[in-house]
C-alpha cells in the first residue's frame, strides 16, 4: 500500500510526466480493493504460578474397624449365647417370684435409689469445690507460671488413685457367690460390647474417618444383602 501511494504522488504532483493520467487510469481500480490486513500473531499463554493453597478442613466422623467387632458378631450369631443374654436382661416368660418377693424387691430398690442420691449430690458438690480450688490456685501463680500452667495439658490420674485400683479388691472380697458370679457375666458382656477399648486408648486417630467415607447401616445392609445373594 506504501508503493502504490508513492506511484499515485509522482503521477499527480506538478511535476508528473505525460504519461502519468494513464498510469492513474491503471492504478485506480486498485484503489478500490481492500487493503491486505497483517497476520496475526498468536498471543502467548500467560502461565499464571500456581500458590500452595492451604488443605481444606476435612469433616471426620467417628468409626469402630470391622477387623475389631469380630468377637461382638460373633457372640451375637451365636444363638446360645444370644438367648442367654436375652433372659438375662428382659423378664422371664414365666416368673417364680410371689408378691412378697416384688415388694420386698421395691423397698430395697427404694432404698438403694436414696444412697445413690445422697452419695451423688456429695460427689457433686466435692467436685464443685475442687474444681474452684483448682482455678482459685492458677489465678494466684505469678505470670509466667500461669501462662505455663494454661499452655499446658492435662495429666491423666495416675492409676493407683483410681476408684476400683485402690478399693477394687476390698469389694470384691465382701462379695458373695453370687455378686461375684453377676460381677463376673457383668464384665464378660461389657467386654462383648467394647472389646476394642484398649486399642482406642493406644491409637485413637484409628477410630476416625472422613465422613464422605461412611457408609449408612441402611446402605451395609443392602451390600451384605448382595454379598448372600451372590453366593
């Protein structure tokens, strides 16, 4: 386009040759074509740096291993065992007992309800007054301890504080035949329904997972129903 704007000025200016009305008759139909637009170039792709984002907050929901309910399936398929439990907690079909038996049975069960009622409201108030104590002490520490003392985490109780380490063997010593009997079937269920309580006091992040990943008993249920049909 630059070339063809030089050629018109030569041929118009004053001093234009003779021949230059023909060169304008030849050139002007290329006036009247589009002039040619230059080729695009290709934009670059502009890498953007990707910046570590924090990880997201992943929402966890309690869960017990199936490797560790074994011995509690199979307590309950068994049907000796699970009838047993049965008639161990729910009445019997048939009971022996008479109307004297009922009441004296009511008046005891009165009378243990007051104790436990009473020894609750002192362990209560007991506790009330350690628990004051013990803020009572941390407020008066100087600043640096007490900052200390707030940072840090709590102990457990040592064991041989504990209830049934200390008086354990007195009370099982003032048991008859029987009490022991009912203790021993009362530990003996306790340890059917949590036999993994050991294993959650070493490993506790092992009884947690990602609530995208827990699967409803609704849902179980209709894969094992699967698993039998597949059989």
């Amino acid at each position: 386009s630059r070339l063809l704007k030089q050629i018109w000025q030569l041929s118009s200016g004053p001093a234009a040759r003779p021949g230059g009305a023909m060169i304008r008759s030849c050139l002007l139909p290329w006036r009247l074509f589009p002039e040619r637009a230059l080729a695009k170039r290709k934009a670059k792709k502009v890498q953007v740096k990707k910046t570590p984002t924090a990880p997201a907050n992943v929402q966890m929901a309690p869960n017990i291993p199936y490797e560790l309910t074994k011995e509690t399936r199979e307590f309950f398929r068994n049907q000796a065992r699970f009838k047993a439990l049965l008639q161990l907690v729910f009445s019997p079909v048939e009971p022996q007992e008479t109307e004297e038996d009922r009441l004296e049975y009511e008046l005891a069960k009165a009378e243990f309800d007051t104790y436990r009622e009473r020894a609750r409201s002192i362990y209560e108030a007991h506790e009330v007054r350690a628990e004051h104590r013990m803020w009572r002490a941390v407020q008066q520490l100087p600043e640096d301890l007490h900052q200390e003392a707030i940072a840090s985490r709590p102990e457990k109780m040592p064991e041989s504080l504990l209830f049934h380490m200390r008086h354990g063997p007195q009370v099982f010593a003032d048991l008859n035949d029987e009490e022991r009997r009912r203790l021993q079937t009362y530990h003996n269920l306790m340890y059917v329904r949590y036999p993994h309580v050991q294993e959650k006091e070493r490993n506790p992040e092992r009884f947690w997972i990602p609530a995208t990943q827990v699967v409803s008993r609704q849902k179980e249920a209709a894969m094992a129903k699967k698993k039998v049909r597949k059989k």
